[in-house]
C-alpha cells in the first residue's frame, strides 16, 4: 500500500546502502538517501537516518564536536538550530515503535 508523507529526518550520511538485498522492499526515500527506510522480510526494518537525534543532542553534544574539529562554523549555529527545530523526530520515533510494537 502506498502512502505519501513527508517528514524531516536527521542525517548525516557519509556512507549508505546503495543497494538493497533480494527480498527487500523500499518503504522511503529522500532527496539525500535513495534506500531511507528499508523493509527486509517483514521483521528487519532499517532506517538511514538519525531517528535518535533531537534538537538539544545536536546543540549540546554534537555541535561543539563539530566546531571543534573544524567541520563546522559558529556563524552557522543558528541555521542549523532553525533546522534542528524543524525536525520530526517525535514522529519518526512513533513510527518505529509502532513497527516494533506490531511484531
């Protein structure tokens, strides 16, 4: 059954499965990731987000490692903080769980 929503993850993607392995089936993609969210029989689900990842995570812990490290800089905190906010992790969570508690 095809279903259409959007929803915006966290993502960081420097590796990603390319290609999925027989029997599996594509439930989600993005414009970053082609493989999202990946259904293998009907009790593997995984996800190539961050489902993990909250605004308070990423400015309290990941974005002072990301200056730090120079992969990022200060005159971009608050843009990324706008994004942050904008994120749906609540729904992305609700979603898993729903999956899990289903099994």
């Amino acid at each position: 059954k095809a279903v259409v929503s959007t929803q915006s993850t966290g993502q960081s993607h420097q590796e990603e499965v390319t290609t999925l392995p027989e029997g599996a089936r594509l439930l989600a993609s993005s414009e970053r990731c082609a493989n999202e969210v990946v259904l293998v029989r009907d009790n593997i689900l995984t996800v190539q987000f961050h489902p993990d990842l909250t605004p308070e995570l990423m400015m309290e812990k990941i974005w002072p490692s990301l200056l730090q490290r120079g992969v990022a800089e200060e005159k971009d905190k608050s843009k990324v903080e706008g994004e942050m906010q904008e994120l749906d992790t609540d729904i992305c969570l609700d979603i898993l769980e729903d999956f899990f508690n289903s099994k």
